[in-house]
C-alpha cells in the first residue's frame, strides 16, 4: 500500500530511537525516518537515550529543521543507551505507557541485534517496530552491512596507514587490535584493504605456535622486514602481552595498538549515508503497511524485510567466502 496511505491511514504517529553503540550514519537514518514519516504526514517524534528515554518519558517531537544538517555528523543527535532491564517485562509496560501518554503507534529502532529483540518484545505488547541495523561491528546476519561500518572500516584503514609509516621506519612488527565484538568483518575487512601480513579473526584464529614460526621466518628473511598485523578485539586478553610474546619469540621489535573509540567516530561514509538514508525510508513504507517486528536489511543491493527472530537465527557467515584470500593473497 506503499503510497495509498491518505486513503487509509493505519498510523498517525511514530517514534524513532538509537540504541546500542553509536555508528556513523545513524543520523542520517535518523534524518531519513523524520523526513519519510513527515513526507507521508505522520508526526514523528525523537526518543532520547534509548529504550531508556522510552521508559522515561525523555521524548520530544521533531519537524524537518530538527534533522537539518546532521548528514555529516557522527554519532547520534537523539543519542544512545543500552538497557539490559529492558528484558523485564515490567520495565517495557512502562515504556508501552509513556508511548500511549504521547500517543506514539509505531517505532524505528536503530541499533545492532540485541535492541532487536527490544523491538521484537514491544511488537508483541502491541507497538510495531522495525529494526534497522547501525552497528560498526556488521554482525547482523540479514543485512550484507550494516550502517556504520563502511566508515569504521575506513577509520581503521587511515589508522592502520598511519601505524604502517612508523612500523616501516623502524623495521617493527606492529599487531593492530580493531573492533567487532565477535564479529571478525572489520578486521578480515581492513586486513585485507591494508595487505596485513597476518589477520586474525574469530573465523581465522591461528594457533600462537603457527604465528611465531610464521612471523620469526618473515623477521629472519631478506625482504620482509616489517609485519602489520591485524587481530579482532576480544580474542587475546591481553593484546600488549601478546606483542611481548611475539617480541621474545620471533625477534620483531614489537609493538601493539588498540585502535579503541576512533573507530566509533567521524563523519559517515557516502556509502554510509545512502545505505542509512534508503533503509530509513524503507522502514517507515514498512510501519505504513502495518508491518512490525521486523528488521531492514541491504541483501545484494536490494532492501529487504526478515522477521526479527528469523532474523537472529540466520547463520553469521554472510563473508566467509572472502576468508581465503586471506591464505591466497599473503
Ligand atoms: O558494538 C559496537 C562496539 O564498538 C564493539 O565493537 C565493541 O566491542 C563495543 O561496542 C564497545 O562498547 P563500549 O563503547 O560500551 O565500550
């Protein structure tokens, strides 16, 4: 009914939130909701924090000039909170009641998968939402990116270039540790875009044993007298110890790098922006023909809809292909 709604208007107001980590590119879902739902004659109003800001009442209508230029902006304007409590039933009728105070009918999320499932619950408390994914980590099986990571990926490959001048003028191996929570897609990603020596991910471990004997022959022969490195956050307790060991082991003077928050910041991507930008819109065509509990996702260039449980089922391997360029391209 995409374009029919004048003639029969099923919803009247609808809410958006970010939720989770922040991820370049938010604000312009955040834009492209406001502006749809606008265009379409819905009032659509801003939930601060959140699911926090939902329980809270922390929640403020927007018009056009709200959302003017945030499109290059980082971050999130209506920023963001995680909520485990959320998970209690009792937490989300208060939540469903600040809602109907403010007359709010329908929600976008955006966020990664765990506010999915906020959104699925008040689905079935009786207030459709539909997810989109902003995350940097693209550990969202239903989409093939998620928004946000483009522009982390690139983040990391400016970081990476950087650390690569000095680790060359110093005859060093540097291990660099990048986002994902368990989701190797950045540092397969940024490993791959930067030619790193090793990569070493969540679906690509290699055993210490293998890493030493690889990067002690690298060290002790002629033409490769620096490595770069690139290991997923969260594999290694202790990623400074690590490089210690590689140190002692192999002979590389050695260094390590948490690349941390700058990976979260700085203006969205192009790529960003329009993949943001014809999600958020998909999203509201999606409430507008009362569709809820369900997640937006870019599959083969094309947006699509799952199921939020569907959805969190899918198998995590949409880039696994892509792991044996790892071994073919060394
Ligand atoms: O999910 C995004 C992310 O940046 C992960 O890559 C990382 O593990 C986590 O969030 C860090 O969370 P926080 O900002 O709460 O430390």
């Amino acid at each position: 009914m995409k374009g029919d709604f004048e003639v029969f208007p099923m919803i009247h107001r609808i809410g958006i939130l970010t939720s989770g980590g922040d991820s370049p590119g938010m604000n312009c879902a955040i834009r492209a909701v406001v502006r749809a739902g606008l265009s379409y004659g819905l009032e659509v109003y801003g939930i601060y924090d959140g699911y926090k800001g939902m329980v809270e009442g922390n929640i403020v209508k927007l018009d056009r000039k709200s959302v003017s230029d945030i499109v290059n902006r980082g971050g999130t304007v209506l920023r963001t909170a995680r909520l485990k409590e959320f998970k209690e039933v009792s937490v989300r009728e208060k939540a469903v009641g600040q809602l109907k105070k403010f007359g709010i009918e329908a929600i976008v999320v955006i966020g990664g998968d765990g506010s999915y499932m906020g959104a699925k619950r008040l689905t079935e408390m009786g207030i459709n939402c539909v997810g989109l994914p902003g995350t940097i980590d693209n550990d969202i099986a239903s989409t093939d990116y998620t928004i946000g990571f483009d522009t982390c990926l690139n983040t990391i490959c400016d970081c990476v270039d950087k650390i690569r001048d000095t680790t060359e003028s110093h005859s060093r191996c540097s291990i660099i540790e990048v986002m994902g929570n368990h989701c190797g897609d950045l540092a397969l990603f940024s490993g791959l875009a930067e030619g790193a020596e090793m990569i070493i991910t969540p679906d690509h471990p290699i055993p210490e044993e293998e890493i030493m004997r690889t990067l002690k022959q690298m060290h002790d022969s002629d033409d490769n007298k620096r490595a770069i490195v690139i290991v997923s956050e969260k594999l290694y307790p202790n990623i400074y110890e690590f490089a210690e060991r590689v140190q002692k082991e192999t002979g590389f003077d050695t260094r390590a790098d948490i690349l941390g928050h700058v990976q979260r910041g700085g203006a969205p991507s192009a790529f960003d922006r329009i993949l943001a930008s014809r999600m958020g819109a998909y999203a509201v065509d999606c409430l507008l023909e009362g569709k809820g509990g369900i997640c937006i996702g870019m599959v083969n260039n094309k947006i699509v809809d799952y199921d939020i449980y569907d959805a969190l089922a899918l198998p995590r391997d949409k880039h696994v292909s892509m792991l044996r360029l790892i071994d073919i391209l060394k």
